[in-house]
C-alpha cells in the first residue's frame, strides 16, 4: 500500500501542496485532477523521489519514499515515473529503447517482452523505426512502454497522452489501464481529462490551491460536485440561485448540463435562449436567467430569444 502524508511542502518561501493525505491499495487507480500550477506534478515527483519531503512522509508497504537529500539517484526500482517530458533514446529504435529496461539474458524472451509492451502501447509495428523519426505522440508511448519494462509496482504518469491524437486516447487508455489491473500495478495518473478520470480511476483526488478539495471513490466524488470548482472538471458549470429552487443551502447551486431539464409544467424557472452548440449525440443550450448563465443539453438547437422552463435533477 502507498501511504502519502504531506503536511507542507514548497519551493522557497512559497507553499505549493499541504495537508495532502491518502492511501492507496495495490493495484488500485488514483486519478488527481486540479487547475495548471495546482501542485499534481510536485505531487508525482515527491512520491518517485524527485524532490526532497520537509514535512511529512511518504511510504510504500512500510519502505519510506526519500528524495534526492537521501538517494544519490533518485527513485526506487518498484516506481516508475512518465513525465511530460519523455525519457527515450532517440538515436536507437523502438524496440531497443523497450529493452534497455530488460535483463538482457535471454534474447528470445526480451522480444517477446518487447513485443508485448508494444502491443499495450499500439506500437508494434513501429518496433524498428528508429525514436527521433516519431512523432510527439508515439515518443510518449515508447516512454509508458519502458517505464512498464522493468515490472514496477507504483507507475506515476503526468498527463500521460497529452501528445497523443484523440482518435487513438480511447484504445489506449483501455489497453494500458486494462495491462495495468491484470498485473495489480498501482497507478496515479495527474490529467485534465475528466472523461480518462471516470472510465478508469478507482479514486479520484481533486486539488484545490496545493490541497485537498475532495477524495474519494470515484463515483462518490462524482455525486458530490457541490462547488464550481469541482464541478467545472467535468462540463459547463450553471450556477443557479439557490431561490429560484426553493432551496436554503448557500446563495448558489451548482448543476452540469445534464442535470437541468425542460420542464412539462410550471414547477420550473424561466430563461432564455442565448445560442446553441452541436456536440454530435446533442445540443449544449445556453440560456440565461436573470443575468446568470445556463447550460442545458438538448436534442435540437433552440432559437435564441426564445422562453424556456427549466427544472433540475441532481442524479439526472
């Protein structure tokens, strides 16, 4: 188990991550979400040892994680970190870069490895090009191919497909996060992306100003984005008056656009059409109520000007 305890931690005088807490079970996905410049990479890189813990500790089944003040080289070889900055080799191939993580004593079997670490990543058939030929995306490929080499038990990735194309995110996010429960290799993944957090994370950890703003089982944290921050990781954020909901809890209410409705009777408030946007499968609406933005999601686009009732539903 990981056991994260930072009481504070800064660069300088400037605190950027306290009161930060959590364990994590083997083979368990921990997702960590929060705005640019938020602490997620300082996060990630005093777990692997990167940087030094002035108050707190770090822990994996007991073995205290220590940065460099403790390790002449830094990192263990259980925890493998992909950061945004890929580390490969680009003056060998693809498959050269994957095996210079394997013990090199059975030429066969490090093939084979290789092989299927490049199946995980979707990069098979690019095993003998040579890395300085690739592009962005596949560099950062290779990289998630050569830190799974060596078998770790913790992979810490940081933004781990922000140069990869959209079209190819959704297969691989399947075949890594899929390769990584089979093998019971724990995960912490910092990423923007919401739709990646849901599908895959077991827990989700949302930072807020270098702390906590929630933690906890994935579709729990979900059923709870009750502030716009929190909300805003996951679609358009409508802040409705808590008076316009017969509601007494805070000045506003905070709903994403499939929870706001049309409503068929007049238990509802009123807005107007403001403009309508084409997502594919729908229609994101964006009305306003008295001076406050909506966002609705509908089957047809609406003429603006136009009245419209709404009504909310929190587990809608």
């Amino acid at each position: 188990m990981l056991n994260v305890d930072i009481i504070s931690f800064g660069y300088g005088e400037a605190e950027v991550l306290s009161k930060i807490k959590f364990d994590l079970h083997q083979g368990d996905h921990l997702a960590v979400l929060g705005e640019s410049g938020c602490g997620k990479t300082s996060l990630l890189h005093l777990i692997y040892g990167l940087l030094d813990l002035p108050q707190g500790k770090i822990s994996w089944n007991g073995q205290a994680l220590l940065g460099p003040r403790f390790n002449l080289v830094p990192g263990e070889d259980f925890i493998k970190l992909v950061a945004q900055e890929f580390n490969v080799m680009p003056h060998i191939t693809v498959a050269e870069n994957v095996a210079t993580y394997l013990p090199r004593l059975d030429a066969d079997q490090d093939m084979e490895r290789v092989l299927e670490l490049l199946e995980v990543v979707d990069l098979a058939d690019q095993r003998d090009q040579m890395v300085r030929d690739l592009s962005g995306g596949q560099k950062q490929r290779v990289a998630i191919a050569k830190a799974l080499a060596k078998q770790p038990e913790i992979l810490l990735l940081d933004e781990p497909f922000s140069h990869i194309d959209t079209f190819r995110k959704n297969k691989l996010r399947r075949q890594l996060y899929g390769y990584l429960k089979q093998r019971k290799i724990s995960c912490i993944t910092a990423t923007h992306e919401s739709e990646e957090a849901l599908a895959f994370a077991d827990e989700l950890l949302i930072i807020k100003d270098g702390t906590v703003d929630i933690h906890g089982a994935t579709q729990t944290v979900y059923k709870q984005l009750d502030n716009h921050y929190r909300a805003s990781f996951f679609g358009e954020v409508s802040s409705i008056p808590a008076s316009y909901l017969n509601k007494s809890e805070g000045d506003f209410l905070f709903y994403l656009p499939h929870q706001i409705k049309i409503a068929q009777d007049e238990n509802g408030f009123h807005a107007i059409v403001v403009n309508s946007y084409f997502k594919g499968s729908h229609f994101l609406i964006e009305a306003k109520a008295d001076g406050n933005l909506l966002y609705f999601q509908h089957s047809h686009a609406m003429e603006v000007g136009s009245h419209v009732l709404l009504k909310v539903e929190r587990n809608g």
